[in-house]
C-alpha cells in the first residue's frame, strides 16, 4: 500500500472536514463514503505494521471504494463535475449575502477562496490514485475527472446570477411549489414559438410583455382567452423557454394552489431570475373563494409585490367567474355590484389577449405547416380531410391540426 498517498488522502479528508461555507458537503452520502473508505484505510495501514497485509482482509477496503465509485456513477461517473454541480447548487452564507446584497466580510471572502481550493483538489482525485493505495489485484471501478476549474466556474455562476441563476434554477426552466419553496420539472414541455403556427399576432404581444420582463422593464400581468386548443398554454411555455438564457423561469400553479403564492414570492424574494407565475385553465364557481388570493395578489395587496414576477394566465371564460342567471337576477340588494365583482378579475390583468377559434383559411394554413413539420405532402385531398376531421373532432383548432396530421404521418 503506498503509504504517501495514504497520507495524502488521510489530509484530504480532512480538509474536507474542516469545511465551513460548504459544510453541507459533510451531510451527503458523497463525502461518507470517502471518508468510510479513508478511514479503513488507515486501519489496515496501521495494523499491518504489527500483522503484515497477508492476514488481513481487504474486503470491507474495496466494498467502501466501490461504493464510492457509485455514488459519483449517480450523477454521471465525472467526480470533477460532482463537484462542481454540488458547489454551484449550495444555498450556502455566501451565496444569500451575495444575494440580498449585503457586504461581504473579508473573511467570508477569504473562507470561501480556501474551501473552493479544497474542493477542487478533491475534485481532480483521480481512481487510479486511490487504487494505488488498495492492496488488490483484481477489477475495481474507475471514475473521471476533467479540468474544469472549479473556482473559475463558481466565480463565472456569481457573475451572471440574474442570467443563469444557480443551483437548480441554472438546470430548470419549469417548476411547480411544494412546502413554501419550488420544486423543479424535469422533464418539461420543450416546445418553442417556431414550432407554433398561426396567431402570430397574438403570441407576439406575450412574447414582447416576456421580453420586457426579461430586461427587467415594466412587464404586465397577461390573460390569455379563448376557445380550447388554440394554443394559449403553449404560446406561455414557448415564451418562457425562449428567454430561458436571459433568466426567465416558469413557475406551474393550479387555481387549488393560489394561497401558496405570497410564500413562494418570499421564497424568490432575493432571487436575481425573472418568473411567470402560470394558471392554466383559469375559472371559478360563484361560491368559490379561491379567486381572492389572486385578486389581492394582482392589487398588490398580500404581499409586497415583487417587481421579477409576473402573473400569466389562461382561461376559456371571458370573466373567468362562471356566472348564471340566478347570480345575474338573484336576491342580492346591491346586485349590480356582484355582477362588477364576478367580472372584475380578468380586468386586473394589464394584457388581454383574445385566442379564438380559427376560421378555415388560418384552419387550413395550420394543417399545412404542420405537414411541412412532419414531412406530409400537401395536396386538395389532405386538406380537404383535415377539413372533415376538424368538423368531425369538435371544431378547428391547432389542437386539432396537428392530431390530424400526426394521424396522417402514422398512416404513411
């Protein structure tokens, strides 16, 4: 066994375990396992002055190295990028003070650039250097290492905080809430404005209010209506994948999850992205009262407002609060002021946009576009049985283009 890299290893650990800014890196399993397989390391080592190797098992040495080796497999089998990932993700002191803005200490400043040095030695350890230390002939597994500097990267992660965010919001453009704080979408809807046909118009108005914000100018609250499968969440989605690397991020509510909003605003409160709050398929009965917590967050009323979100919603209700003809001639005595309630909501929002349903030409120029996309000939027959499917399948919509043509390209 190589006793000088043992006792090089022995000084990372360590290091590692005088940690302070990073201290969280002592809590995964990560640093358990290389502390484990260090120390019986050192065991065997100091035993075998008085034993010799050949009367000792080196059975529980390589069990803790090859549970190391996959732990690091779990992210990718890179040890270097482990690292780099768990550093760029810490909520740690530093990373808050940076971001509320408060004067760092020198010695912060001076803590961090001796934990990042740390980091980066453990970071470029490499298997072959530890099997050297493991009396053992037989397969052990190795891992990779690249030479990504990892204060470098850290130092570039500070400075373009407001673009590409950190820890999961550099990874994530969706997400939902969950306990007063935001759970990310892994596998969200990737779908992008080139891949949207039709309404032009409309979705470039939503487009310029996302840019906007993006730009950190004065952006608006956006309602989008209209008949079903036009487009509206998608055109939402598109947008906020479109500014992803101006650091716009989406946040997915449903209308039961209103009342976690003023907490989930604290939680980004000091955050430096740009979020669109989405409700899809907004609407209310008339006796529910969900639809306060978001009238008094577009009045600014629940909380103090922060100016890096903005609400998009969308609706296939004009007023959003389902109304009838007992709500319109009931019993109340002021009732043309709950008629004014029940349709005030959807004027708080800034932008109004109105999706309806496409007439035949747009119908038709959609179906084609479409085809073009999935490599469908366009002929009077295709479109003649688009026409067919849309009148059989409810009425035309994009939604309802591109399922015929996805049938279509199955067909082929």
């Amino acid at each position: 066994m190589g006793k000088t890299m043992v006792k090089e290893l022995m000084d990372l650990d360590i290091k590692l375990n005088s940690l302070s800014i990073f201290r969280v890196l002592k809590d995964t399993s990560l640093f358990t396992y290389f502390h484990w397989m260090i120390s019986d390391m050192l065991v065997r080592e100091e035993d075998a002055e008085s034993v010799g190797f050949d009367t000792l098992s080196v059975g529980e040495t390589v069990g803790a190295y090859s549970t190391f080796v996959n732990e690091i497999y779990k992210e990718g089998a890179n040890l270097t990028d482990y690292i780099a990932r768990f550093t760029q993700s810490d909520e740690n002191s530093y990373l808050r003070a940076k971001l509320s803005g408060q004067q760092v200490s020198p010695s912060l400043e001076e803590a961090l650039d001796a934990e990042l040095d740390i980091l980066q030695e453990f970071a470029h350890l490499t298997s072959d250097q530890v099997k050297a230390c493991i009396d053992y002939d037989g397969f052990l597994p190795s891992w990779d290492v690249s030479d990504t500097n990892i204060k470098t990267a850290y130092d570039h992660m500070l400075a373009n905080l407001s673009t590409k965010g950190y820890g999961m919001f550099s990874r994530y453009g969706s997400f939902v809430p969950g306990d007063g704080c935001l759970i990310p979408i892994v596998k969200a809807d990737p779908i992008t404005i080139d891949k949207l046909y039709g309404y032009e118009l409309e979705r470039n108005k939503v487009l310029a209010n996302t840019k906007a914000l993006a730009e950190g100018k004065a952006a608006a609250n956006v309602l989008l209506y209209g008949d079903a499968g036009t487009g509206k969440s998608s055109t939402i989605k598109a947008c906020a994948n479109a500014f992803f690397d101006s650091g716009v991020r989406l946040v997915q509510f449903n209308k039961y999850q209103l009342s976690e909003i003023p907490k989930i605003i604290e939680y980004l409160a000091d955050n430096p992205l740009k979020f669109i709050f989405f409700i899809d398929d907004l609407s209310f009965s008339p006796n529910d009262d969900d639809y306060c917590y978001l009238k008094g967050i577009l009045e600014g009323g629940v909380t103090s407002y922060s100016d890096n979100i903005v609400i998009y919603a969308t609706t296939n209700r004009r007023h959003i609060i389902a109304e009838t003809f007992e709500s319109r001639m009931g019993n109340d005595v002021h009732i043309n002021d709950t008629m004014q309630e029940t349709m005030s909501l959807s004027a708080r929002f800034g932008l109004n946009i109105t999706f309806s349903k496409p007439a035949k030409e747009l119908y038709l120029e959609i179906v084609s576009q479409l085809a073009d996309e999935y490599n469908v000939p366009v002929d009077y027959e295709l479109l003649r049985r688009a026409e067919a499917f849309a009148i059989r399948g409810g009425g035309r919509s994009p939604r309802t283009a591109k399922q015929f043509i996805q049938q279509v390209a199955v067909e082929a």
